[in-house]
C-alpha cells in the first residue's frame, strides 16, 4: 500500500468525507468570522470547536457494531417520541410553541435529533419485514404509523419545517425500501390536492402569510417578504467574485436577517459571489455522492436504507435552505449544514454523517460479501 | 427483473413473492434515481445563483448600495425677506429642535410623555402634539419643540435608544423679529402638508424641519425663497445607525427678496394701532414704493411656524377684530369723506368754478327726500375750499347732481379707487365705484339720483380698501399716476402724470392742508414737525342704520368707520399715508394714528416717545399684550380649549375671515346719512342719538325732521 507509513488508524478513516467536510466548515468559519464583523467570537470558533468535537462523536459512532443500530432502533424512536410529548406538555405549561427540553447543560431539541431517528426506526423496521410482504398493507401500515406519531407532535409544536424533513426522510425509505410506486404517485397526487386545504385550514397565520409572501416578496417588502428579499439583494450583489472578505454591507450593516444561520449562504455568497456559491455546492455535491456511494456499497438492507436515508435528510437540509435562500422556498427555519452557525444542527449532521461512516465500515469489513 | 403492472384493485393471481434480490435491485434502481433527483436540484439550485449573481447583479447591486448609503437631506436654509434698508422682515435663526416621525414611533403616549419630562412641555402642547400626531400621515414630522437650549437637546439625544421615531436636529428655522407686525405682509411659514407633497413628490416636503410658505409673500415667493437642499450621505445601518460618512453637500440658500417697506415704520405704524382694529399704508409720493403696509390686530408668524396651538386658536378664533384678515387688501369700507377731494377733482376738470357756492342749511331736498349734512345746523355759504376743509355734504350733494356721477366715477378710477392693482397676495378685494352702468349690469336697476348723493360723500354702493385710499392719496398728492409697488425695484420707470391740471391740484392741496392745519376738521392731526405742514382729509363711514346706533357709541359693532388720508409736507409731497379704523367710532379714530405715523417719518423720537405713553396704558407693547391675552386663555382653558384646526381647516377659516364682508353693499343705503365728522368743532354729534339725521324721508317738508328708518 502508499499509505503504509501512516498509521492504519488514520488511513481506515473516510478521508473523502472528512476533508469537503473540514474545507467546508473552515470556509463556514471563515463566513462566521466575517458576520461578527472580524472576530472569532461569538461564532466562528465555536463552530469549528464543535465541528472537530462532534467530528470525534462521529468517528466513536462509526465504530459501533450494526446489531447495536438495530436493537437501538425501538428504544431511541419510543424515547424521542416521549421526549416530544414531554415538550408539548411543558411547552404547553410555558405558554405558546417550545421545541426544546432545557437539560441543565444543553438544549435538547427532541425534534432534531428525530431525524436520524425516524431514518434508523424505518431502515429497521424494513430489514426484518420478509421481502415477500413488502407489497401489502403489512409493509405501510406500521411505517405511516412510525411516521406519523413524531410528524404529527412535532407540527403541533408547531414546527413545520422539522415536521416536512422528518417526513420526507421517512417517505424516501418508503420509497427505497421498495414499496410500491403508485402508492408514491398517488400520495403525490393527494398531497398536490390536499396542500391547498392543508394551506387555509391547519397551516397558522404566520406560516400561511411566509407561502403568500414567498409567492410574492415585494408584497411585503418590509415585513415577512423582507428576509427573502435581502437574501436576493445579498446574493445578486456579490456578483460572480464577491465584494471582498469582510466587506459585505447587507450582513455587516443588519440589513440580512440572520446573518449567520439560516441566512448564513447568503452572507457568503455576498462576500465570496458566485464562485463561493459553486464551492459550496460542489463540496456538498462531493459529500452527498460519497454518502449514496455508501448506500449503493453497503452490505445489507438495514445499512442500505440506513445510509440513504441519512444521506436524505443531510440533502433535505441543503435543499430546503438553499432554496429558502435564494428565493425558491418559503422561508422556514433550517439552518445550512457544517457553514450555520448552531449546536443543534451541527449534531444532528454529524449523526448522519457517523452513521454514513459506520455504514461505510461494515461495507469494508464485510469485504463486499452479503449476509 | 421488472415487475409487471397490476393495477392496486385488480385481483391479479400474484406472481412470485418479491425476493431480497429484487427489492436490492430496486433499491439500487430508486437510490439512482434519487441521486439523479439531487443532482438536478444541485444544478437548480446552480443555475438560481448565476442568474441571481451575474444575470441580475446590476440591479441588486443597485438595491444593496441603496440599502447601505442613507441619503439625508439638509433643508436649505431659506432666503430673508429685507426692508427698503435691508433690515430683516423673515430671517432665519440656527435652533436646535426635536420631531417624532409618526411610523417610527412604538408606544406614542410613553414617548410623550418622556419628552414632556425632558423638554418641560405643558400639558396643553402635549395634547396640541398628539393631535397632530393622530392626523399626521406615516411620513409627515410631526414639531416637538424648537428653538430648544442645548441642554434640552442633549438631554434628548442622549436617549435616543429610548426614544423611537423621535428626530433630534440643529438646523435653521424662520424667525420672524418683528412679530405681528408683519403677520399679513409676509406671512408665515409651516410643514408641507399632505396635500402639498401630493402636488410636488419632493422629498424635501417631508425632511424633518423643513417648512414651506403657507401665506403671504412666504407662499408667493416659496420657489425664490426655497432654496437647494443640502445632503448628507451616511452609510447606515438597518437599524439607523450611522456607521461613518460618505459626504456632506451644502445647501444652497433661497435667495433673499427685499422689500419696499421700511421695517421701522411697518413695526412703529402696527404698534400705534394699539387696541383698534385697522389698517395703515404708507406710500412713497415719488415712486408709488409701499413703506408700511400694516393690519391689526395680527397673528405672530413665529407662532404659527410650528402649527398653531389650541389656546392661540381659542385665542385668534374667538377675536372680533378678526386677526386673521389682512384688512389692507380684504377689507372693504365705505370710504366716507375721503372721497371728497376726488370728487372736488371731478368737479374741477368738469370746469365748475372753485368759487360756486351754495347755502349749507344742513340739508339739501333731493326729489322728495331731504339729505342731510353732518352739521345740522349748516355750514352757510360754502365754496369748493370750504367744502372740503369743513366737509360740508351739501356742496357736493348740490354739485355732484350738476356734474353727474359718470364723472366723478371717472376721476375715482383714475385716482385708482376700484382699481386692481398686481400684489402678490391672493384673494383680494376691489371694491366698487359705483356708476348708472354698474347699477344696471348688477341689479338690473335705473341709476337714482339718491345713488349719486350717496356716492359723492363715499356712501352707497362706494366701496374701497384701504390699499385704493392710500393710492388715492398718494395720487391726489403727486398727479402721478403712481401704483403700489411692494418689491424694491431701483430701475422701475417713473411713474406717468395724471394729466390734472397743477392748479387743479394745488386748490386741493390747500383744502387738504386747511383741514389739518386751519379751520379743517382734524385740527389736532397737525405734526408736530417744525416745517413739516401735512394734508389730509377726514371720513366717517356708517356702519349701521341711525335706527340702530348712532354710530359713536354703543356696541363695537354698530360703530362707524373711520378713515384719514393724507400726505406730507403738503406743498411738496413725500409720503402719503392712509388709515382706516374699523368701528373706531368716526374719523377722530384714525387722524391721530396717522399723525404720528407720519411724524415717525420726520422725527423718530417724537413719535417713539408719544407712542410709549400710549402703550403705558394699553398695557405693553403688541407681543406683550398678545402675551398677557395667552397666558389670561391659558390659565382660563389650559389643555380643555378645542383642538387646533389642521392645516386645512385653518386656512379655511382664514379665508373665510378674509371674504369682504360686504357691509353696505346690501343697498340699506337709499339714504346712508354722512355720519358727523369732526371733533374740532363744536360738537352737534351727541344730537344726533335723538334727532337721527337720518334717512331721507319722503316728508314733504323741507323741515330737517325725517323718518326714523330709509324708507323704501
């Protein structure tokens, strides 16, 4: 081997993850050190800090065995879903909408932590479903029952946008597990006619006004369309280089609302343009193929779904922010992930990615042999 | 391998049970397709941002650069207005002020109440400020306070964080040194109103302390006076905080716009009013250049710059010598005697001879009627000279009836009685000289020999004000056909002859001088200017029926009018001056007021001294008397007194102040009986309460007893 003068250690490490990852958080820091207008502090360093801290947390998860993912399944998915309605309940007596539980030394927000949740009860789930049920009610049934609990607790938080990713990690198990495709096409098609009911009647008025207002920023251009419309301004006037390191006005002057988490693409691509925007994409391109590559090597059932619906929701994230940013999506709140500065975010990513790199280890030890 | 399609509700026979190898291959097949999905969203997402950053760059650049420079105007400092001696009438003061902008503000009552602690505001501006706040739009500044001393100032600035959509600022506002006196003449200014930022989307309107002309000269000349704002560039932040400068472009000031008045004499003449209500013009007798033009009572201008308050409103409102009025072009009177030597003039040019006489036996039958002179008891044998210095109202009765009154209508207009004369006021009145083809054009009715009697004493139809009596004068005195010219103008040709005849002229100019200075009815308008001999004439206008009041006494507003116009030094005119006091009881209300102006105009400290002593017993001078009247209201009504109008409603009611009342045109005037003149002479006026002079009855008799009331 070339590598045999490193330690085999360090050479069994997922290298092709970990360096975008690492390039994308020190760019992400970079921004963050910018957006606090030329100082480690507040966010910048803790953003790297927590990134190589939870890096560690990631590479520790990579080395636990498949059965104990599988004999966690149940019992993680049943404690989140307590933990959900334990928030409900003190959210109720706190008076108005709470996502997260205060333990002391951190807030733990249950719905995040879901996410990868929902992806590892579902994975399990389909790997101990016989194949041959996979076409009857047997193989539904249970999964919109898993599903439905935690979406249903975490929209009645209400938290709409955590309440989307959780189900749509949970659908793209469905859907690769191998259930059948019109049940998709039809769900499509119900949602398609039912998002417009859903849209006047369950949705609250602020969530209703940020669809009206996305349909139409300029609408409200001091008001909810405000955001979208500086995120525009911010991107469109960094040009294909950007203003310069440090010298973005919209983020340093206020006029970008969170400049440095949900918005934090933005603040970047003011400052670094265009060709900051292509980095970002690519290195996310780069990880998200290396995490389909996991799944499409993986050894077995459960890693397979496991891994592809890790890399789902880590997708859902990009998506939904990116878009969010430049003006495709309503604005709901969900952070970039490795470049928003926040813990909560940061966690759940790393969880998806420890996984990914767990799955990436049975796939390498099993040498390709199926079991 | 492919499954076949089944539909969901057909009960096909079920083919193989699906294998783990399949569902891999499945797997395999979706997880492509996903990665596909991602990949194109990654190209969308690719594609959004190139368009959003090389295809739209040019127009968010625009957007962020506009976000990021805040642009602040400077309201340019506005330009003075100058008397004749560049004394200032309008100036400007450098003052520190506070404005709240109405959208920025959070919790209205708990900002004012803090500034009402911090700026010591009394509870009746704090109601004057929340009013104009519930009827400001989003964008209009609403004026806290100004003219505010440092510590104030800094007090507020300092807590700004506190204090949102609260504007502190140094800058320059219009001050006005003479107050009241110049109220009509210049007017006053005030913030744009809505209406006005409608007409004119100028950004200017709404900068905070910037203020436009609302009246008067202020609002005739508001694009001289205005001036090129200044700017200030500042990068800010979203929040309004200013970051650093960028640049600062100085304003450019309004140019300044002098006048042909004389400060002094304007300042002097509005004070020697005192307590009536009237009017006094001064004209130069060689260029027509007005040197006072006064009406009083009046309003501050400095006040009504920052929005009139309740209590001044209360004040203003409640004032039967309408303060509002600028009488000198809104006010229209009957102009009395003062016509008398015009009409003298007609009869002159008509070739009657100075020394045709008639028998004054206190009254002259007319058809069937008997008209009455002011004298009862007859002036005797009158001629053209005595007519005028005594007044005599039989003279013209008889002469007129021979001349005729197209005539004197003739020399009326020519001395400029009804005439319009280009001032730079809106809303003026012209008055009436009454002719047989007026009479016919406006009521349709045969000229009556009664309407000539009636006009030649300035009775009737006659109506004038006070601007046409001071041109009258000045013509009278030059034979120059002289206009009133307002804007100092050193290259404006000289005024063109009359074409009366200088003998003509001097005749007048004698009988004009014997009334003041010989055996005249305003013996004691004499100056008391050695060298200085000034002519005049007296009137006394009729305000009500003789079966209403006698006209000296009793109500105010049953009293007469009283009118003096005259010129100085009488052989070699210089200045013609003319004054009319609104219900002041006859002429005798009017000649002294102009004695003294005039003799401001050759000795200042005489006038000034004459002019204290009077003011010792008014009680102070006009602002300290308007002073005294505020804090009487203030402490009568306090925050209690109505809301003040807005801009609109105040500028109605002006105007509605400013439509001539038009007294005597409503023909009660068959017979309006010239009202007694003098007080020189020995006095037959308080007779008259019980022998009304009034009305020509239809008695047969020649004897001087008539009917109570005209009859019709």
């Amino acid at each position: 081997m070339q590598r045999a003068y490193i330690p085999g250690f360090i050479a069994r490490q997922p290298w092709g993850v970990i360096l975008p990852l690492l390039a994308l958080v020190l760019f992400g820091g970079a921004v963050l050190y910018s957006a606090a207008g030329g100082h480690l502090m507040p966010w910048a360093l803790l953003h790297v800090l927590r990134f190589l801290v939870f890096l560690v947390m990631a590479m520790v998860i990579s080395r636990i065995p498949q059965e104990w993912f599988k004999n966690a399944a149940l019992p993680s998915y049943v404690m989140l879903c307590v933990l959900l309605v334990l928030v409900e309940l003190i959210g109720r007596v706190g008076g108005g909408s709470q996502r997260w539980l205060n333990l002391g030394f951190m807030q733990l927000q249950p719905s995040e932590l879901m996410k990868p949740g929902i992806v590892l009860v579902l994975a399990w789930f389909y790997s101990v479903l016989p194949p041959s049920e996979i076409r009857t009610g047997r193989a539904i049934a249970p999964a919109v029952l898993l599903l439905g609990l935690p979406a249903g607790l975490v929209m009645l938080q209400p938290d709409l946008g955590t309440g989307l990713a959780i189900s749509f990690g949970a659908v793209v198990i469905m859907f690769l597990a191998g259930l059948p495709l019109w049940l998709f096409i039809s769900g499509g098609a119900a949602v398609a006619v039912a998002a417009p009911l859903a849209f006047f009647t369950l949705l609250h008025d602020y969530q209703r006004k940020r669809v009206l207002v996305f349909l139409d920023p300029e609408s409200d251009p001091l008001g909810s369309g405000y955001h979208i419309t500086q995120s525009k301004i911010a991107i469109g006037s960094g040009g294909l280089f950007g203003k310069g390191f440090g010298q973005g006005s919209q983020s340093h002057l206020d006029y970008l609302p969170e400049a440095h988490t949900d918005f934090v693409f933005a603040t970047m691509a003011e400052e670094w343009g265009m060709m900051g925007g292509l980095f970002v994409l690519t290195v996310f391109a780069l990880v998200l193929r290396w995490g389909i590559a996991v799944a499409l090597r993986a050894p077995d059932r459960f890693s397979r779904l496991l891994a592809a619906g890790m890399v789902t929701t880590i997708f859902f994230y990009v998506c939904i922010n990116l878009m969010m940013v430049m003006g495709l999506a309503p604005v709901v709140g969900i952070p970039l992930p490795f470049v928003s500065h926040g813990g909560s975010s940061m966690m759940t990513n790393m969880l998806c990615i420890g996984t990914l790199m767990a799955v990436d280890r049975w796939s390498q030890r099993q040498d390709g042999t199926f079991r | 391998m492919r499954q076949t399609w089944t539909w969901p509700w057909s009960k096909p026979v079920r083919p193989l049970p699906v294998s783990g190898a399949q569902l891999t291959n499945s797997f395999e097949r979706r997880t492509f397709v996903l990665g596909m999905a991602q990949a194109g969203v990654g190209m969308l997402l690719a594609g959004r941002l190139t368009w959003l950053a090389v295809a739209e760059n040019a127009k968010y650049r625009a957007a962020s650069e506009s976000n990021r420079v805040n642009l602040t105007l400077i309201p340019p400092r506005r330009g003075w207005v100058i008397d004749r001696t560049g004394a200032a009438l309008a100036a400007n003061r450098a003052d520190f002020r506070v404005d709240i902008v109405p959208d920025r503000v959070v919790d209205a009552d708990a900002t004012l109440g803090m500034l009402a602690g911090l700026l010591g505001l009394t509870a009746d501006r704090v109601s004057d400020i929340k009013d104009k706040l519930e009827k400001a739009r989003g964008f209009q500044p609403v004026e806290v306070a100004s003219s505010l001393d440092w510590e104030k100032f800094a007090a507020v600035s300092v807590r700004l964080p506190e204090l949102p959509g609260v504007i502190p600022q140094r800058g320059f506002s219009r001050y006005y040194p003479t107050g009241p006196a110049v109220g009509h003449l210049v007017g006053y200014v005030g913030p744009a109103s809505a209406e006005d930022y409608e007409k004119e989307h100028n950004p200017l309107l709404i900068t905070p302390g910037f203020k436009i002309g609302k009246d008067g000269l202020e609002k005739h000349f508001e694009e001289r006076l205005r001036g090129v704002p200044g700017a200030r560039r500042v990068e800010a932040t979203a929040g309004g905080r200013v970051v650093r400068d960028l640049g600062t472009r100085e304003d450019v000031p309004g140019k300044p716009i002098q006048l042909t008045i004389d400060a002094a004499l304007q300042d002097y003449a509005a004070r020697r009013i005192g307590l009536e209500s009237g009017s006094v013009v001064v004209m130069d007798c060689a260029t027509g250049d007005l040197l006072a033009m006064v009406s009083m009572p009046s309003f501050d201008p400095n006040s009504f710059a920052d929005g009139i308050g309740r209590i001044e409103w209360k004040m203003l409102a409640e004032d039967d010598h309408v303060p509002l009025r600028n009488k000198v072009l809104r006010g229209l009177y009957p102009p009395g005697s003062t016509v008398k030597p015009m009409v003298a003039l007609a009869f002159l040019e008509a070739g009657l001879d100075p020394e045709a006489s008639v028998g004054c036996a206190g009254g002259l039958r007319v058809g069937n009627r008997v008209f009455h002179c002011w004298n009862h008891r007859g002036h005797g044998t009158t001629n053209m000279m005595k007519g005028i210095y005594q007044s005599c109202d039989v003279y013209f009765y008889h002469f007129a009836q021979q001349i005729g009154m197209d005539k004197i209508a003739a020399m009326a207009r020519r001395l400029g009685l009804g005439q319009e004369f280009p001032m730079p006021y809106p809303g003026q009145s012209y008055g009436t000289v009454p002719d047989p083809a007026w009479k016919q054009r406006k009521y349709g009715k045969e000229w009556a020999i009664y309407d000539t009697v009636n006009a030649t004493i300035g009775q009737g139809y006659m109506l004038v004000n006070p601007l046409q009596q001071a041109v009258m004068a000045s013509r009278l005195a030059s034979g120059l056909q002289l206009a009133p010219r307002l804007l100092m103008n050193h290259h404006a040709p000289a005024a063109p002859s009359l074409g009366i005849r200088q003998d003509h002229l001097d005749l007048i100019h004698a009988a004009m001088n014997e009334v003041v200075n010989g055996r005249g009815t305003a013996g004691k308008a004499r100056l008391p200017v050695p060298g200085v001999q000034m002519a005049g004439k007296t009137g006394t206008a009729q305000v009500v029926g003789l079966n209403v009041g006698n006209g000296k006494g009793g109500l105010w507003k049953h009293r007469d009018h009283g009118h003096f116009i005259c010129f100085a030094p009488f052989d070699k005119p210089r200045y013609a001056c003319a004054v009319a006091i609104e219900h002041g009881g006859g002429s005798g209300a009017a000649y002294p007021i102009a004695r003294d102006v005039m003799t401001f105009l050759f000795d200042r400290a005489k006038a000034m001294e004459v002019l204290e002593g009077y003011e010792k017993s008014w009680g102070g001078n006009v602002q300290q008397r308007m002073a005294a009247r505020y804090n009487a209201y203030a402490a009568k009504f306090g925050a209690t007194a109505p809301q003040a109008p807005d801009e609109a409603q105040a500028a109605e009611a002006v105007a509605a102040d400013n439509t001539p009342v038009d007294q005597p045109t409503a023909p009660q005037t068959d017979a309006a009986p010239p009202a007694p003149e003098p007080e020189v002479t020995p006095a037959p006026a308080p007779a008259q309460s019980t022998a009304p002079a009034a009305a020509p009855s239809p008695a047969p008799a020649a004897a001087p007893v008539s009917a109570p009331a005209p009859g019709r």
